[in-house]
C-alpha cells in the first residue's frame, strides 16, 4: 500500500484517513521513507522532522478514534523555511540563521498544527527568499525532479520540489515576487498566492514586508483551497492582515465557469516568452473558453515598469528587514570581534550571502538621502500605477490570464552570473505582488518534458474566482496530475 | 562687542514617556526598575519574524496633548523607520514618524524674558519607540544590555526656534512638563528618563534675521542642566564668533560634573536614517468623533485654572500659578478653600508655604500629603476665628503632620487655645508693668521700640497664647502715660 499513498492528494489522503484506508502513523512512516530515498538528489529539505512528524501523527491518529479529528487531521505537510517553527531549526536559507531556533511559531504553522497538519520538515530555499533558482541557499541548490540538471525555481523551491517528487502532500510558501508560483510552474504543481493581506505574516521571516505573502503550492486546486482555508483569517499579532471573512473555498470550486470573464494581457506574449510556453498557455485559454469562459483582451499599460519598481521596493524595504541580524541577540556572529564595527561588519559579511548583500546594498542606496525621491519614492507612485492597471482591468474582466514564467525550468547554473536575466523570470508574477492581488500558477503543458504553468489573477479576495478558475480547467485537463518518472 | 550684542536663538525636542502599561508596539510591560531584560517580549527583542502592533492608548494620548497645544491632530498620520545600527536598537532601526506626524502647529504661551506672556510655536509632535540602554558599568571587555526601555512609548516634541534664552527654555520645558502631567500621559520623572530634552542652540548678532550655525545638546535631564548647558553653550558660541572662528554643526553632550558641553565624535552622527513608512504598519486614521470626544474629556489646563484661582478665588498671581502648577496641588487648595469661610490666600499662604516645605522635606507628592485638604481647613479655621495665632498654629500643623490627630483635637490636648479675655490679659499686663518699672519709664520717655520687649513678655508668661493683636492694644493703652 505505500506504494501508492505517496501518490494521492491531500483531498484522497483526507478521504483515506476518514476511512481508516490508513493511519496517519503508516502515511507520515511512508513518506519520511521517500524523504530518506530521494531527497539526497533533491535537496529539497533543510530540515526532515522525522521524530516530531511520527508524535504528531500519533496524536492525530488519537484525536481520530477520539471523535476530534481537524480538517487536516494527519494530512502530512512541509514548511518552507522561512516559517519559525517552535523548538525546530529556522534557517530561511542562509548561514546567518544555520543554528537558529525559534522561540515561537508562525501563525500559519500554528493553525495549521491546530488543524491536525503533519509537519515532515522544513524546505530549502533561496536565502531569505531573494532568488528565483533557490541556488542562492547557503544549504546549496534544489534540484527540479523533472529533470535534476535543472532549477525547480525559487524562492521556495524545496516546497515546488518536495511536492513534485510526492515527497509531501503540499507545502506552505512565500510568495514576494512569484516565490511560489513560478517554482510551482516550473515544478509541474499548483501554487497559490493570496491576496496580501488574507494571511497572517506573523512568524514569517520578512523579506519585503509591503509584497510578502503566505501561500501554498500543492497538487491539486482542491488541495491547495482546503489549505487556504485553514491558512487564511485575522491575526492581531499582524497589523497587515485584513479582517475578512474567510469563505468555504473548497465549496467555491464547483460554481460553473460559465459567463467568466478572462481578460488577457497583450503584452504577456510579447518578446521574451518561450514559443512552446506560449502555445501551451493559448491551449490553456482555449480549453477554458470551451467551457464557457469569455476572453477579452485587456490593458496593463504600465506592466513593463513592474521588474524596476519591484527591485526598488524590495530590496529597500530588505536592507531595513534584515538589519536586525547583526550579531548580537541571534544568529551568526564572527568570532572574536575587535570591537563594535568589526562585530556588525563580519557578522554580517559570513552570515549573508552575495544575492542578500547585493539586494541589502541597493535597497540601502535607494533610501539614502538624496535617492530617496528619485528611486523609493518614484518606485512607490508606479506602484500605484499598476495597481490602478489592474484595477480598470477587474472593471471588464473577472480573471487575468497568461503565463507564470518565461520559461520552463532552466539549467543550474544557467543564470547565476546575471541577476537582470534572473529577475527577469518574475517579469509576469511580480505585478500581483505588487497589486496585492490573488494569483495562482497550475500545470498546463510541457515543454521539452519540462512543466508550464498557467498563471491566472483575481481581483482583492478573489481568490474563489481564481480557485474556481483552475479547478475547472484542471477537470478539462491531466496536466496536474502528471509525475515525474523517478517518483512515481 | 560684548554678550548683550548677541541674541540666542533655541529651539527643543522634548521626549516624553507615555504612561502606557505595555509597549507602543509590543505587550510587555513598561514599569521602570526591573531586571535587565526582564520586561522584553520577542517583539521588542526584534527576533525574526515578528510584527508590531500599535497600542491604541498611545494614539489617545498623543491626540489629548495636541489638543491641550492648541495643535492640528493629523487624520492621518503615519509611522516610519529610522535606520541605524546600535547595539541597543534591536531591530537596526527605530519606528517613528517622519513626514506624517500626528500632532502639527501648536503653541503654548511662557512669561517672555520681558515678563510679557510669549508664543512659543510647536512645530510638532510625534509618536516612537524608546531604544533599550547600553550598560558599561562594573563590565569589563564587553558591553551589557538592558532591552526593558526598548519600545516604550515616547512623544517627542519639537518646538519652532522661538525661545531666546536659556531661562525661556527652561520655562517652556517646565510648562510642557506641567502639561503632561497635567493630562495624564506622563508621569514625567526626570530621574528615570521619562522626560529629557535635546536643545538646538545659535547666536546671532542682535537685529540679524538669518539664523547661525546651530548645536545640538543632546539627553538633557534637568531643568537646571537645560539652563546650564545652553548658557554654557551661548557663551562658547559668542566667544569663537569674537574670535573670528565658527560654530561647528555638530551633536554635544553637557556634562554637569564639569559644568560644560563637548562635541561628540563625529563618526557617532554622520548617520544617514534611511526613513521611509514602516511597511508592517498601517497608517494611523482617526476621525472627527474621536478627537471630539476627546477635546470633551480634556481637562482644565494650567493657563486656565491659573486665571481661574486668581478671579474665583481672589489670591495672588503668584501663588496661583505655583499651585496651578500641579494638578492635584490645585485639587487639594481648592477642597481646603472650599471647606473654610477663611480668606482663600490664608489657604494659599498655608499650602504654598508650611504644607509645601513639609511635603518637601519628606519627598512625598501632594497626594501622599499627611494632612488632607480638610483637615487643613480645620487649622485655618481655627486661625480665622481667633482660636489660636499663626504662630501657635505652626505647631500645631506640625503635631497634625506627625499624626496626633484634628487641629481641635490638638489644640484642646495642648491647652493651646488663644487667650483673648481681656480681663485675663489685661491682669498679666499690669503684672508686666508693674515688674518692669525702669523699662516703663523709658518707653514713657520716647523709647517706642521697648513695646516690643513688652509684648515678648506677656507672650512668654501665657506661654504664647495670648491673642497678640490684642495684647498690644491693651499695653499701649497702659503704658500711654
């Protein structure tokens, strides 16, 4: 039977553990032995929480039999890590935090335990979330199940990979700039961004406060709406997050798509997207027009704008976030200091590697006086106009479709000389960051056996629509359940 | 030239603890005094991936005072960060306001160096967080640090450069600690840090509108240091501009032992703070119900019950202002006025005078006084009504502070009751005379002032009791020849 656990989504491993098909025990003992067998070529685990995992499970198998099983009773999940997780290492990737223990859990890590979640580890990923390949890590490069010479994307692409392999059922991510739906494109998965604001950011490590967001990449929309649900709700603890009510989003699937407007950005297929992507993602619109969806062109005038007031913003509200790693309270500090200066300067100069000190160097240089105007606050008036973009778009359409990323997975390696073609695989992700708009990535094709993802956009707490949106495609298409050949 | 050619042009940042219970941002607690990082929650420790939340009594405080300032309260106001390493600044940056602030364009009125009453404008008045504090003290080869004061809740206020010396700043700075205090937003004590001032300071020459190089002196603590450190400051700067020299821009510490400022070390400020709004918190809206209800809660305001004490109550200025001066002061004079058909200055002698020195001399505030307002009145009446002297009243507000009980009461125990049957006097008066022959024939003679002696007499044989008005009466009327 553990054969074929691995290969069923949270909604059937729900369904099976309902049942009694299976034990939480059996299920999470199954797939810590996936872990164990593959994850030596993936790379995708900072941190396998083998003994906490089987308690865990143990107590949901006990909360079963006792009548007061969760949602996500015994449903096993990995955390990216960037999410502090109470008496477990935290590390978000980089040296600075190698030895690093949180003293407290992150919202999301807390409801999600509170519903009977199964947490099997902690995922690698790009250091403090700033990259798109995950080779910025200091725990070294993940490695793409489709094809291990190749990226699973970034940032959080432990989770992409972890899930892809079937290593996990799902996983949660951060999203800044596409940190969860272009590795679930590239990783053949399905990955979910919120709306900024639907999830509590308490206890996630931040890398640019105004643009972070939680979410999860899964196997299936279903999968990924039941854990949203969980997800999602106000925190007191984080005066972002906006007190809405939080609909049954597993029961928004089903409404029909029929009469759904889908509006499509012309210049998504302008120069730089992948011919084969591109067919993939026209495919794509076409199967949903054939279910009843309406596409229409619509207008994003200032979109080209969204890579450099992305890499304003970001990397100047970074170069404030990560300024409280400097030596003295936690994480990495250089041995035998000289005196203040050489405590702060070598602490940080071992912890943080070359991505982070280059976005740490800019953000500094574009909040510095006689910058400021000129960059961060030029950065934040475009920002408005891309928002406004997008909001005279949700005026005529319901959905924003097109693709998730340039390209399919790109060889490790590839990329890491050139940050601008780097940051230029977020070029179609980062609008709905900066928008602050829901956005989910599902699989929609291959290319040269390498995944493509569809990349649809709601409006603020839209995220039904966008839900209803890919579920309904999904039914029309295999895509999704696709795995790779390794890790069937 | 000489010091009189030169004007001082001031301007202060007032940082004022807010008398929260928890932090602005955090729920530890803010209580002065206890262990090193004892009252620090992850929040305040800056630990990865925790969030501030703002504690709403802050904003209340903050719109109460802008009020009481006469000032515009932003409807929206919005919070920044300051960046800048320091070992006591968990986070590597401070939230403040910056651009936005909350409180704008205040005044307050002082009495000018001309005795007139004078503007000074307040330019305005923000929300932050406290830094926690480096401890060098009994350690060697390393630096502690007490995290407790890390966001506590701080309202800084920044007037125009519209004070001119020394003395005016020291008074504007008494005021807005008056005010405070007043409002119930701080507790104010210097000594714990919970109100300091930094004080902006240049010269110029008399009639010159452009304003000179200034100083900053940073942390001062006192009243008396403020107006120290600034004549000091005045002085330095008028004596390098004689001298052909400038004024440097530049941050100084005044260091009280030595009674003198010196420059910091450029490298501690060549800091640029890199503000720009705080992402993790939202802009602070508040609307026209709220500053509304608030304005009607505002209480009556020093200026005002100064006034008030003068026309209601018909006592010296003076007196008044200084009973003005502190609420609860002003509380109990007016319950002991009240309780007395006396006249209200014998009130005001009585609490400005023996009852603050009493105070004083046991470091207890007005509201830990040992004698309440009523029991005060008590006294007074008995002084009104010719029951005791000022004199024997002294001892017994005395015998009352160390608990023996009413005014009545001790004065009936101590048999201190005025003699004021003048047949009684009268019988000790000739006793007097007829025991001081040669003392009378020289009064008699033109000698007036030996009345004195004769009163001092009487005095001491009815032990002070005698009613003195009276037995001077009585003596020049016998001893007229």
């Amino acid at each position: 039977m553990d054969a074929e656990l691995h290969q069923l989504t949270l909604t059937q491993l729900a369904a099976g553990l309902g049942r009694g098909e299976f034990s939480a025990v059996e299920l999470t003992r199954a797939l810590l032995g996936r872990i164990e067998r593959h994850d030596g070529d993936l790379n995708a685990f900072v941190t396998v929480t083998g003994e906490q995992a089987l308690e865990a499970a143990q107590r949901a198998d006990d909360a079963r039999a006792a009548g007061e099983a969760g949602v996500l009773n015994g449903l096993p999940i990995v955390h990216k890590d960037i999410f502090c997780t109470k008496g477990v290492a935290t590390t978000c990737g980089s040296r600075m935090l190698e030895d690093f223990v949180s003293p407290y859990d992150a919202t999301v890590v807390e409801r999600l335990a509170r519903a009977g979640a199964v947490v099997l580890g902690k995922t690698n990923m790009d250091e403090f979330a700033m990259g798109s390949s995950n080779e910025t890590s200091y725990f070294g490069p993940v490695h793409n199940p489709w094809d291990l010479e190749r990226s699973p994307g970034g940032s959080s692409g432990g989770s992409a990979a972890a899930v892809a392999a079937r290593l996990a059922a799902a996983a949660t991510g951060t999203d800044t700039g596409g940190s969860i739906r272009q590795p679930a494109a590239l990783t053949g998965t399905v990955g979910l961004k919120p709306t900024y604001g639907r999830v509590s950011r308490y206890g996630m490590i931040a890398f640019a406060s105004s643009l972070d967001q939680a979410g999860v990449i899964a196997r299936s929309t279903a999968d990924a709406a039941l854990l949203l649900g969980v997800m999602a709700g106000f925190d007191p603890r984080d005066s972002t997050c906006i007190e809405h009510p939080v609909p049954d989003y597993a029961a928004a699937l089903t409404a029909p798509v029929r009469g759904l407007r889908i509006g499509i950005v012309r210049q998504h297929f302008d120069q730089g997207l992948d011919a084969g992507c591109a067919a993939a993602v026209r495919e794509a619109l076409a199967v949903l027009e054939s279910q009843g969806a309406t596409l229409t062109e619509v207008d994003l005038p200032n979109l080209d704008l969204s890579v450099p007031t992305y890499y304003v913003v970001a990397p100047a509200e970074c170069s404030s976030n990560l300024s409280r790693f400097d030596g003295v309270r936690f994480g990495h500090r250089a041995a035998d200091p000289a005196d203040l200066m050489d405590l702060y300067c070598r602490s940080r100069g071992e912890g943080f590697g070359a991505e982070v000190k280059r976005r740490i160097m800019t953000g500094t240089y574009v909040l510095s006086a006689g910058y400021y105007d000129a960059y961060y606050l030029k950065a934040q008036k475009v920002r408005q106009l891309i928002a406004d973009d997008f909001r005279h778009a949700f005026e005529q359409v319901d959905v924003i479709a097109g693709p998730t990323s340039p390209t399919p997975a790109f060889r490790l390696g590839d990329k890491t000389d050139d940050p601008i073609t780097m940051y230029l695989n977020d070029i179609y992700t980062i609008g709905a960051n900066l928008a602050g708009l829901p956005a989910i990535s599902v699989p929609c094709g291959f290319v040269d056996d390498l995944p493509v993802g569809l990349h649809l956009v709601g409006p603020h707490f839209g995220e039904e629509t966008v839900l209803r949106c890919a579920h309904h495609y999904e039914q029309a298409t295999e895509w999704h359940a696709a795995c790779p050949e390794a890790y069937r | 030239m000489s010091a009189a050619d030169w004007e001082a042009v001031i301007g202060l940042e007032i940082h004022t603890q807010l008398a929260t219970k928890s932090k602005i941002f955090s729920g530890a607690a803010t209580a002065y005094g206890a262990e090193p990082n004892t009252q620090a929650c992850l929040v305040d420790l800056g630990y990865p991936g925790v969030l501030p939340v703002l504690n709403a009594e802050v904003v209340r405080m903050a719109c109460l005072f802008g009020l009481a300032i006469d000032a515009s309260i932003a409807r929206r106001s919005v919070f920044a960060r300051k960046n800048y390493f320091y070992p006591d600044l968990p986070k590597g940056y401070q939230i403040s306001q910056y651009e936005l602030p909350i409180v704008e364009r205040g005044e307050l009125w002082i009495e000018g160096d001309d005795g007139e009453d004078k503007r000074i404008g307040i330019t305005r008045a923000h929300l932050e967080e406290d830094a926690g504090k480096s401890l060098h003290e009994g350690l060697q080869r390393f630096s502690g640090i007490d995290l407790n004061r890390a966001g506590t809740p701080l309202i800084e206020i920044v007037s125009e450069p519209d004070l001119r010396s020394a003395r005016e700043a020291a008074a504007y700075m008494r005021k807005i600690h008056t005010l405070v205090r007043y409002l119930g937003i701080s507790d104010g004590n210097m000594q714990e840090g919970s109100f300091r001032c930094d004080a902006n300071v240049s010269v110029r020459r008399r009639g010159e509108t452009a304003l000179g190089t200034r100083a900053e002196i940073k942390n001062l603590n006192s009243f008396r240091f403020v107006e120290k450190a600034i004549n000091y400051e005045i002085e330095r700067q008028i004596e390098l501009l004689e001298d052909g020299a400038s004024v440097v821009q530049e941050t100084r510490l005044y260091d009280a032992a030595k009674d003198e400022t010196r420059g910091m070390r450029s490298k501690e400020e060549a800091n640029d703070y890199r503000y720009f709004p705080d992402p993790d918190l939202l802009p602070v809206v508040i609307d026209d119900e709220f500053v509304e209800s608030l304005r009607g809660s505002l209480p009556e305001l020093p200026d005002a019950k100064r006034r008030r004490l003068v026309d209601d109550y018909g006592i010296r200025g003076e007196d008044a202002a200084i009973i003005a001066s502190n609420r609860a002061l002003a509380d109990y004079f007016e319950a002991a006025a009240r309780a007395t058909g006396a006249a209200a200055q014998l009130v005001a002698n009585w609490v400005t005078g023996d009852l603050a020195a009493a105070l004083n001399r046991d470091g207890l505030d007005i509201e830990a006084s040992r004698i309440g307002a009523a029991d005060l009145a008590g006294l007074i009446e008995r002084i009104d009504d010719a029951t005791i002297s000022g004199k024997i009243a002294k001892e017994v507000f005395e015998a009352m502070w160390a608990g023996e009980g009413s005014a009545d009461a001790i004065i009936d125990a101590r048999g201190l009751r005025q003699i004021t049957d003048s047949g009684a006097i009268e019988a000790i008066v000739d006793a007097v005379i007829a025991a001081n022959p040669s003392q009378v024939a020289e009064y008699r003679a033109g000698k007036d002032k030996l009345i004195g002696y004769f009163v001092g007499q009487v005095m001491k044989e009815t032990g002070g009791k005698a009613n003195p008005a009276q037995v001077n009466a009585i003596l020049r009327q016998k001893l007229s020849p």
